[in-house]
C-alpha cells in the first residue's frame, strides 16, 4: 500500500494499543515510524531495475524478522517515552511492524511473509496500492484521537480501525464474487485457462481487471459489480511466448520475472530488444512493470543486457473520463 497509509496504519494501532498511558501523539508517532520501516527496503540498490523489483518485498517484510525486531524497538521506546511499560510497547510495535506486510499482501504486488523458510511472494490482490476507503478511516480516527483528549477520541480511533479493516475484508468478498462470474464467463466461451488474476482497477473496489492466461495467449475483460447480467467479455492478446520464449530461456532477468509475477508476464520486442512485461500491474497497452533484458543480434543470437525499466505514459484524464462511468457499469470499451 502507499505510505500514507501505512503511517496512519501504524499509528491509529500504537494509539489504540497505549491509550492515554502515554502521550497520544508519542504513541502516534512510534507507531507511524515502525510501520514505515519494512519499505526502507527501496533505498537498497540490487544492481539493475529487475532485481530492484523483485527483491523489494523482501526480509525487510517477512514476519519472522518484524517479530524478533519488535521487542528490541520496544525496550528503545519504553526508555525513550516511559510510563506506558515494557509489554504495552512490546505489543504496540508488533502490531506496527507486523500490520505492515499484512496490508500489502492484499495488494498484487507480491510479499515475501514467510523469509527465510520460503522465498514464495505471497499476494491476495483485492486492493490497489491506494484505496482512500482503507486510508479515509484510519485518518479520521487517529485526528480525532490526537485532538479530543477524551475516552471517546480513543473510541474514534478503535473505530476508524475496525473500519479499514472491515473494507479490507470486504475487498476479498468482492474478488471472490467476480472471478466466480470471470470463471463461468470463461466456460461458457470455451475458455479453459491455467491462470485467473482478479484485481481491483485504481482506487476502488467496485470494477475488477481480470486476466486470464491460457497458452500463448492472455485475456483481458472488467467486471463492475453494478453490471447487469451474469457473464463477462474478453479481449485476446498474444503473450509472444511461442516466438520469445526460447530466446528469453537462458536470460535470468527474464526468469526473475516470470517467476515473481507467477506466470502473468508476456514477451514482446522492439526493434532489437527483447522486452518482459508484467501483466497484473497496469491494464492493456499500459503497465507499470515492463523491462528490456536481452539484445538480438543481427547473427540471430540473443546477448542479456542490464535490464532497464520501460513503459508508457498513462493518458490520466482519458483513464479518469473511462474509470468513473465504468465503475458504475455503464458498458464503456477500456481507453486503448
């Protein structure tokens, strides 16, 4: 999720774990600063774009390291801000650094919980990296918490947690309920896909992207929940792995890739650059993640490059004038 939110995140849970016991904004602050640790991670150069990206996510998230962090910051906080006691810091800090990974595992990106017992990116997809209705509450809650210093501001910000956390769920109740419908709509058109990716399009959790990827082939449609009717279209496009693919074999960054976007990826060229894609973050022509590895040469063979990152500029205004309607299910084809 974006840092805006991990910071009210980690605040409003150190405030609601330490109450009045110690100031509420040295609560707030405590909290704000452990939930940003894990992301510290992105100052960390790996060498070239592709490894940057899929090492981020990495020990710095895994739960194992949070929880034996947490007691040592906590002993650094219970001296530094006394009065709330050992183990209300102990458990205000786990939370803190726990609740970190938590939320990003709801988003597509993939988050590596279980270090160093498995390198498995781990990821539920049923929110975007930003959804003002996970932030929203959370900001709420913890002003009114800073601001009326009274057993009901602390209320406000249990409250504006409970919240968060309920859309969260929510989220995951919305994604099931649309690949149901991607998945029958799939049948009923003689689609027999090995892959299904089901995520929310950007800052809301009413108009899904799903994606299916079936041999040489991926398929691209959106599902808000306000359609009518119970099936669902697709676009066809070519992944480029039948031509690519043995090229791109032996390139580890191309590898790195396939792997860590679970088989979401297609291959495409430009002029003599071999370029890697990965399919679940952006939507059709445009994606976030897409990296040149490898040179072909005019002999036919391919030399690995340092990967470098490329992609398109997004037409904001365009995309905002197809979002909103769409969200609301009126049957508008995507901005191409």
């Amino acid at each position: 999720m974006d840092s805006v939110t991990h910071v009210l995140l980690g605040g409003a849970a150190a405030v609601a774990v330490m109450g009045r016991r110690v100031a509420p904004w040295k609560a707030a602050l405590w909290g704000a600063a452990c939930n940003t640790l894990p992301d510290l991670d992105v100052f960390i150069d790996h060498g070239d774009a592709v490894s940057n990206m899929v090492l981020h996510r990495g020990h710095t998230h895994a739960l194992l390291w949070l929880a034996l962090a947490s007691p040592l910051l906590a002993a650094l906080a219970a001296r530094l801000m006394p009065g709330g006691g050992f183990r209300r810091w102990w458990l205000a800090t786990a939370l803190a650094l726990l609740t970190h990974p938590l939320l990003d595992l709801m988003t597509v990106y993939g988050t590596r919980l279980l270090l160093p017992f498995s390198d498995h990116p781990w990821a539920v997809g049923s929110l975007f990296i930003i959804d003002p209705l996970v932030t929203l509450p959370l900001l709420v809650g913890l002003a009114v918490a800073l601001w009326r210093r009274s057993p009901k501001g602390l209320r406000w910000n249990v409250a504006g947690l409970a919240i968060s956390t309920l859309y969260v769920a929510w989220s995951v109740v919305a994604q099931q309920q649309v690949e149901s419908v991607a998945r029958a709509s799939a049948r009923a058109q003689g689609l027999a896909p090995q892959r299904v990716l089901v995520t929310p399009t950007p800052l809301n959790t009413l108009l899904w992207r799903v994606v299916l990827v079936q041999d040489g082939q991926y398929h691209e449609g959106f599902r808000s929940l306000l359609d009518e009717g119970e099936t669902m279209a697709f676009e066809r496009f070519d992944r480029g792995t039948a031509a690519l693919a043995p090229l791109l074999r032996p390139v580890e960054a191309a590898q790195q890739i396939r792997a860590f976007s679970q088989g979401f990826y297609k291959l495409s060229r430009a002029g003599d650059d071999l370029l890697i894609t990965d399919l679940r973050m952006g939507q059709e022509p445009q994606y976030v993640f897409g990296f040149v590895v490898a040179r072909q040469d005019g002999d036919g063979s391919v030399r690995p490059l340092k990967p470098w990152q490329v992609g398109g500029r997004i037409d904001n205004d365009r995309a905002l004038a197809w979002l909103l309607p769409r969200m609301l299910g009126r049957a508008l084809p995507p901005p191409r």
